[in-house]
C-alpha cells in the first residue's frame, strides 16, 4: 500500500527507504511500537535468498543464497505476542 501511495503521487522510495517509512507509520500513526525487521524482509527480501541486517542501525548486508538442494520450513509454535499499544 505504501508504494502505491508513493507512486500515486510520483515519489520514488528504494526499498529501505520504504521500509522505513512503514516503519514510521506503525509507529506513529497505529502506535505500535515495532522493529524494522517485519517491514525490512517484506521491502527488500529476495527470492533464493537470506536476508542479513543489522536491526541497529538499519543495514542491510549482502544476501546468503539458500542452495536449490536446501528447502526451509517455518514452523507455528503456538505461542502468540503482542506489540504494546496495538
């Protein structure tokens, strides 16, 4: 939605940049007090890869590519959190 908004009115915003500003929005405008994490994989994660950052500052480091033999699960542990003031 954010990019949207952002070419709707002719902004151009590289990936972080768009991550960041959502970042802002949960933050000041939701009032949630949330990491960049969530908002960095969604803007700059790639496909065949691992995402590296340092969430402290806000850095992105190069890519780890996951071999074509490898396959990665996500598993739900059930336990459930919530970001204060959501």
């Amino acid at each position: 939605a954010m990019s949207a908004l952002a070419a709707a009115h002719g902004v151009a915003l590289d990936r972080k940049e768009l991550a960041v500003l959502c970042q802002k929005v949960e933050n000041l405008v939701v009032g949630a007090p949330c990491g960049l994490m969530d908002q960095m994989a969604s803007a700059c994660g790639r496909d065949g890869e691992l995402m590296r950052m340092l969430c402290q500052p806000d850095v992105l480091l190069e890519g780890a590519p996951v071999p074509p033999h490898v396959a990665l699960w996500g598993i739900d542990s059930g336990i459930r959190h919530s970001v204060g003031g959501s």
